[in-house]
C-alpha cells in the first residue's frame, strides 16, 4: 500500500506520512483562492448588458444559468471589438466567452441574408487534438440555435466550421479552398503555411477575428513569436487589423501575454498594451495527492516500483469511472499502456500522443469521453483544454515539469463549471519526491511560473521574411 501526502484545497488542510512537510517548506498557511466555485456566475452582469442577437441570447438563457464572471467580463470587451485577453482557470466557460459574440455576428449576417460564403473568424490552437475537439464542440451550440431559428419561423442558413491542420484530409483541403468555412480551426504552423498559398489567402483575406486559444502554451518559446508574425502577415493580408481575442488558464506575467497577443504597434511607449486584461486568475478548488511506493526511494526506480505503481493505478482505475494518466514522454506512454493493460484487460486502456496516426488519437479521445475506454495514458497531447467528458481522476507518473503543466494536467479531471479537480502524483525517486512536493506546496500558495519570452530570435524572422517574398511582392518602401 502507498503512502500518501495529501493536500485538499477544499478544507485547506495539508498533513501525510511522508515526510515532515514544515521542515520541507518553512510551514503551509491557508490560502484561499482568489475565485471559488461557489462565487462563479453570482455577481455576473445579466446578458442584456452586451447587445447579442436575440435568438443568440435566448439559446443561451434557455442553455445556461447565468454567465459565468470570464464570458460577462470578456463580452463587455470583445462586443466593443477591442483586442481582448482572458485569463482564467480551466472549466470556466473561456471558450463560449470568445466564440459567442463571433456566433452572434454569424447569425445576424444569416437572419439577415449576408451571410457570405467566406472566413469571419480563424481559430487558433497549440493542439491538433484541441481543435479538432473545438469543432465538435462549436456544432453543438450551433445545431442548436440553427434548430431554434426553425421552431420560430426564422430562416438561418448553416454557419459551417472547418478543421485545417497537419491531419486533415487533402479531400478536405481541397473542399475548403472551393467552399470556405465561417469558422477556420487551425494551428500556427498551418496557419502560417495558409498564409502563403496564393487560394488560401484568398479565403484568410477576409477574416475579421481571430481566437488564439492556451497563449500561454506557446509564449514561451519560438512558436510564439512565429504566431504573432503570423498574426501580423494576417492583418496585412487582410487590409486592417483583426480584432484578436486570447485565452489562457495559466500566464505570468499576463501583461507580457497581452503584448504577445496584440504585438508591438500596439504597445505604448511605456511598455502597456492596448488590450483589455480580463484577469479572473488561476487559483481553483482542487484535490492533490502524492503517493510513493512502500520501498524505500533512491535515485532511480526498480521494477519492484514500477511494478506496485502500476497495481495501484489498476486499483484506482477500477474505482473511478474514468482515469487520465499522465507521463512525460511518449516512450512511457506505450510502456505504460502495455503494462495497464495487462492488468485490467484489452480494450480498456489506450494510449495517446503526437506520434500515433490521426484515428488512433480520435478513437482514445472518443472512448474516454463516452466511458468506452476507462484509462488514457497520455504526454501533453492531451495537456490542454480538450473536452475528454468527464474524468473522474489524473494519475501523473513523476514529477511535473512546471506548476502551469500541473495546473493543466490535473485540471482536465473535474473539468466544467463547479468541477474539482483530483489529481495523484506518483514519486518514484527521492529526486521526484521533492519536486512534487515542492509542486504541490507552490500550487497551494498561488504560485505560478513566470513565462519568458525569447527575445528577438532571428531564425523566425528570417523564415516569415522568405515566406512573405514568396507569397506576394514586397516593395522596397515596404
């Protein structure tokens, strides 16, 4: 049996057999979070302070309680079409905060017979899996309020959405060149290669908005700046500047983020960005754990651990309905897979990272959300704000790398508006055991790791500068 640490944010008591933790930390005060689930949606502006269409709004009335405080805090600024960032937990409602106001225009221009057959809206993520994901999520709202439009009498045509990403289909390419999506779901390194194919930036050449989703994935290293020159060629394509629209679980500093997002023009003298900073932070009720084998921990792991780990996540997972393991390399994740598998059965675990084939993922995602497959092992491929239904709990196999992959990792348990989140953190080495402590002490005072951007790097300019010659003419004025 394992010895636990545990750390429950929900009655902020901290106690565990492992180890002496005031010795470890110099002592754990009670903090308590900035947003509680009990607080969310109770001081939020009604929906009638934003104009929405209002077959928009009633769909939402009827769907939801009331907004929740980052979809009534981002509608005052986005409906305004001020460059907006959101920064929120995970679960609470930041995607229908950037995409509503973009389906209520949609709608309009349909109700109203100018519903062209263009791009409105490009959104963006870090993550084959998350957009994909967002496309089924988008249709559903979308059905909805297509099939209200109808119960009323009203005539609305299809608001389409589309998939362009390293796995899409050339069939389905091809169908997006002839016939543009309203909604384009993308990541930067497609987007960048959109935005030099001479038809592809025909149909970017009218896009209004754009959604940048987990910014902060990204900010810290050099996809992030190859994004914002993408984001900068967009606007020129498009003849005026985008309204951008940002959204991250977990950024600091959120100022450096804004400046990411809306890019230097717009960035004053000073240093501040014209952006607006909806900041409901990033502190949420949560259960953590730490677990070790009844061995005694060294420096590196014995199969006799790995062996007992493994029992216990198969326990585990017998008790839960759905559980979601974490490890930090693809290797483990097939190591994993295998050995899960051979104590609860084929057909009952699956594995998931970016080196399986598109249908492999699609299928592990599908099974864990309809309760198909009760275990996922995964890597960061599933790291971010996919809806994968409801997981019941996150075993993370070693120590996290950073306190935002914690954050996101065991915030895909208990993910939706008053989820908690309850997460296991397995130590296999003394090494381990520290970090995850340590991780789990930073997390409980509200730390955050501080996100640093690479400064000027030259590699990336110079493969947008050939990439923009290629595509069109550049002057010497330009």
């Amino acid at each position: 049996m394992a010895k636990i640490l545990h750390a429950n944010f929900r009655d902020q008591c901290y106690s565990g057999n492992v180890l002496d933790t005031d010795q470890l930390t110099g002592g754990l005060k009670a903090v308590h979070p900035r947003w509680t689930n009990q607080e969310v949606g109770e001081a939020s502006p009604a929906m009638h302070n934003v104009p929405f269409q209002s077959l928009v709004a009633r769909w939402f009335n009827k769907r939801f309680e009331h907004p929740t405080p980052p979809q009534a805090s981002g509608w005052q600024h986005i409906s305004t079409g001020a460059d907006t960032l959101i920064a929120a937990p995970t679960g609470s409602g930041k995607t229908l905060a950037a995409f509503l106001w973009s389906i209520d225009r949609l709608v309009t221009h349909g109700l109203s017979g100018s519903l062209a057959d263009r791009v409105y809206v490009v959104y963006v993520s870090p993550l084959k899996a998350l957009g994909n994901d967002i496309q089924k999520n988008l249709q559903q709202p979308l059905n909805e309020i297509l099939r209200r439009a109808a119960d009323e009498g009203l005539k609305l045509p299809e608001i389409r959405t589309a998939v362009r990403s390293g796995d899409t289909p050339a069939r389905e390419r091809q169908a997006m060149v002839r016939r543009p999506p309203h909604i384009l779901i993308t990541t930067p390194e497609s987007l960048y290669i959109l935005l030099t194919a001479e038809r592809s930036r025909q149909a970017l050449a009218s896009a209004e908005t754009v959604i940048v989703d987990e910014i902060h994935a990204i900010a810290g290293d050099k996809r992030g700046a190859h994004l914002a020159l993408s984001l900068q060629r967009l606007d020129e394509l498009a003849g005026r500047r985008l309204q951008r629209i940002g959204l991250s679980a977990t950024q600091k500093p959120i100022e450096d983020i804004a400046r990411l997002l809306v890019g230097t023009d717009q960035v004053t003298p000073n240093g501040s960005p014209h952006c607006a900073i909806v900041d409901m932070g990033h502190r949420r009720t949560m259960e953590l754990q730490i677990e070790v084998p009844d061995q005694e921990l060294g420096p590196i792991a014995s199969h006799e651990m790995w062996g007992e780990v493994y029992d216990r996540i198969a326990a585990l997972a017998q008790q839960h309905r759905s559980t979601l393991v974490f490890v930090n390399t693809r290797r483990l994740v097939e190591r994993v897979a295998h050995q899960l598998t051979t104590r609860l059965g084929e057909g009952r675990v699956a594995a998931h990272h970016g080196s399986l084939s598109r249908q492999m993922r699609l299928e592990a995602e599908e099974g864990l959300k309809s309760g198909a497959i009760p275990v996922v092992v995964a890597t960061a491929s599933l790291e971010l704000g996919i809806d994968i239904g409801h997981v019941d709990l996150v075993c993370h196999l070693g120590a996290p790398r950073a306190l935002a992959t914690l954050l996101q990792r065991v915030g895909r348990s208990g993910h939706g508006v008053g989820g908690i989140p309850k997460g296991i953190l397995f130590s296999m080495t003394r090494d381990e055991l520290v970090q995850c402590a340590a991780a789990v002490w930073a997390v409980r005072r509200g730390a955050l790791d501080r996100v640093l951007l690479p400064r000027a790097p030259l590699d990336i300019l110079a493969q947008q500068i050939v990439a923009t010659a290629d595509s069109a003419e550049i002057t010497e004025a330009a």
